[in-house]
C-alpha cells in the first residue's frame, strides 16, 4: 500500500525501465525472428564429381588389373577373356552394393578383345583421338631395358619422336609404306634406312635404333597418331621413377552413375595392360 | 517569497489541455515508433533476400561447374559424357516475394534479382560453352544438362 501511496515516482520509474528494457529485448527478438524467417535457404554439399571420378579412376584400374591378370601366363584368346571376364564381372556386381549404401547407383558395361583389332597411335586409342601427344617425359633413355613396337600404317607417315629437355628434335623413327627411317643426332652415322614390314614387332633400343644411346632425360612424343595402329611397350626409368607404358588394346566400358540428384552416363575407352 | 508563489500558483493548469497535449505526444511516440518498425522490417526483408541470394547463386555456381569439371574430368581419361543430368530445387519465393535469375554468358555471373531492390551476382567459371537463360521466378525445379554434340551446358525448368 505504501508503495502505491508513494507520490516520489520511484515506482513509476522503475516501470519505465523495465518498459524499455522489455521493448529492447523484444525488438531484437522480433528482429532474429524475422531474419530467420525469411531465409528459405538450405545448403548442401555436392559429392557427385569425387564419387564419378572414383568410378572412372577404378573402373579403369579394374579392367587393366583384370587384363595384365588373365595375359600374364599366356595362353588362348577364349581362356584369358574368360578370366578377364570372371574379374569384371565379380567387379561390376560388388558396385551397385557399395553404392546403394548410400542411396546411390552404380553400373558398368565393358567388352573384352576377341574379334577386336589393335589399338591406334593416338593419345586414347580411338581413330578419332589426338593425333600428336606426348607418350612419357623426363625419361632417362640409358635406363630403357624395353621399347617394342608392332605398327600397321593405314596412312602415309607414322613418326615416334625423341625431344631433350630444351624441347629440341634428338631423335626419331619415321614408317612409311615401304620403308623406315632412323636419324639420330647425337650419333655420327645419324640417318638409317630399312625395309618395314607392317605388323613386324621393332625393338628400338637395338641397332640401328639404339635409341638407349641418347643423352638423358627425353620425352618421348608420337607423331600423325592416326596413320597407324598396333602395340607398344616401353620401360625404364623417368624422373628417376620406374614407368611403364603399354597398349595392346583399347576396351570401350561406359560407365553411369546416378545420385540423389545426379545422373551420368558416359563412355570410357580403356586402354589395357597400363 | 514571489518566486514561491509563482511556483505554488495554479491558476495556468487546465486538465484539459494537459490531456490533450499528454494524446498528441502519445500519438506522435507511437507513430515514430510504428514507421522506425516499419522502415526496420523492410531493410530486414531485404537484408535477408540478398543474404538468402548469396547462398543461392554460389550453390548455383556450384552445380555448373559441378557439371563442368565432370566433363572434363572426364576428357582426362579419354573418355566421353554422353549425359548428364544434374536436377536440383530452388525456393520459388523468397522472404515471400519472387524473383528472377539471369545466367550469363558474357560475364559469366548468375545474378539474382528482386522487386525491392535485392540484387547480388555470383560469378561463375566453366571451360565448356555455356547457354545464357533468364528465369522470372515461380519454377522450383531445375535441371542442368550437358549436350555433347555442341559441347554445351543448359539449365531449364523441368
């Protein structure tokens, strides 16, 4: 009662206060609320690009393991693509389950080499790839025990060359239809000419190849890739590191992804053993 | 003893003009009050809209070049994308109001614009070739496409 009777006006302004602290609070309130309100926005992590790429990266390393498995020991065209086969298909199965974990789908197609002709020079194997590409750099030409070629021309030139690591011409080998060229700068009897018989498997670190004669490091570069098909193989070390490179075929495997959200489908030559 | 009279005289008060002034500054208070309220709502709708922008077209550019490195990605291991699809949801409103959004080609920015002045532009960056579209709003589902015969990205309403 004493309070209310009090005419000091000490109630009155303690009221007001707690008026005014009351509106500030409800006012930044207010303020979140209807901040928070209008924003409609969710974020989300997108994953789809990391999950396709480690579809293609080992769907490639599948076929190419499943490949240097099943040819290793040799044997017919029908025993090695049955075994081949055997891997990719255990390989394709298990797919679909480690993706379904997650709501997502994953399948494969492949084919196998039987009735399939040898690869092209170009940078993917296809007819239709990059004609001139770089086939391995930094390579210590002294350390390359292997470098075998089998060429087919299905045009006029067909050239393999050796470049130094100032990008200047050391070496190369030129097929045409009759014959094939040598020339070597580093070598005093630089130019040699031969008979090339297509289909004829050349190994280029012999005479008069002698191509693990040059100076160290080269790279190695291939020239109207589309003028030739056939297999290669070259081995040794490159910066140091132990490479090898290696196409018998080319194997056309598709491969389709789908997410929550993202669907793909695409077309992958693979080119086997390496 | 004048000024203590001056104080103690009353003569001057008139209640009824007393009320009427206590209403006009009452009114006054509360109008000033309203129209701040008013003026704050409508910058937090706008604050809001750019801020909800923002986080629209750097997701926005997310996806394309989501797509975008997929096919490239994909040229690195020699290998072709015959389809992508890639669908996502954006809201048709925004702190109830629509809006639009202009994809470009020529700057490469997605720019998202609104009636009460919310603008923002994300920019964006894709190596393959890019179809510039224009969206007014009401659409919540898109989808981006690749065609691989023209070597180009789309997004469309679905």
């Amino acid at each position: 009662m004493g309070l209310i009777e009090d005419h000091d006006a000490q109630f009155m302004l303690l009221a007001g206060f707690l008026i005014g602290i009351g509106l500030v609070i409800t006012t930044v309130m207010l303020n979140s609320i209807m901040f928070e309100g209008n924003m409609a926005i969710e974020s989300v992590t997108e994953n789809s690009k990391y999950d396709m790429v480690n579809l293609m990266q080992i769907t490639t390393d599948e076929i190419r393991s499943a490949y240097r498995n099943a040819t290793e020991k040799g044997g017919t065209v029908p025993n090695t693509t049955k075994n081949f086969t055997k891997q990719v298909n255990n390989f394709s199965a298990t797919l679909p389950k480690i993706y379904s974990m997650y709501g997502g789908g994953a399948r494969i197609s492949y084919e196998n080499w039987t009735n399939k002709g040898f690869a092209n020079f170009t940078e993917n194997g296809m007819p239709g790839g990059k004609d001139n590409w770089t086939l391995v750099e930094g390579v210590n030409a002294s350390s390359v025990t292997v470098f075998n070629v089998s060429i087919n021309l299905t045009g006029s030139i067909f050239k393999i060359e050796a470049r130094n690591s100032a990008d200047s011409f050391v070496w190369s080998i030129e097929f045409n239809n009759s014959n094939y060229n040598v020339t070597n700068v580093t070598n005093a009897s630089n130019y040699t000419i031969g008979t090339f018989i297509s289909g004829s498997q050349y190994n280029l670190t012999s005479h008069p190849f002698d191509f693990n004669y040059l100076s160290s490091p080269v790279s190695i570069h291939i020239i109207n890739g589309k003028n030739a098909f056939g297999k290669y193989k070259i081995q040794g070390l490159a910066n140091n590191r132990n490479f090898t490179r290696e196409r018998d075929y080319v194997l056309n495997t598709s491969v389709a992804i789908s997410t929550t959200k993202v669907k793909a489908n695409i077309s992958m030559p693979v080119s086997v053993p390496w | 003893m004048a000024l203590k009279r001056i104080i103690k005289n009353e003569e001057a008060v008139s209640i009824s003009i007393g009320f009427i002034l206590m209403f006009a500054v009452t009114v006054i208070v509360f109008t000033g009050v309203m129209i701040s309220f008013y003026s704050l709502s409508r910058n937090i709708e706008k604050s809001a809209m750019e801020e909800s922008f923002r986080i629209l077209g750097s997701g926005l550019a997310n996806k394309i070049t989501t797509v975008d490195t997929l096919v490239n990605v994909s040229a690195s291991f020699g290998a072709t994308v015959e389809s992508i699809e890639y669908e996502f949801r954006l809201p048709a409103t925004i702190a109830g109001k629509t809006y639009s959004i202009n994809l470009t080609n020529t700057t490469y920015e997605i720019i998202l614009e609104a009636d009460n002045g919310a603008l923002v532009g994300s920019p964006f960056s894709v190596s393959n070739n890019f179809t510039e579209r224009k969206f007014y709003g009401g659409a919540e589902d898109y989808i981006i496409t690749y065609d691989k015969n023209n070597n180009k990205i789309f997004i469309d309403e679905r």
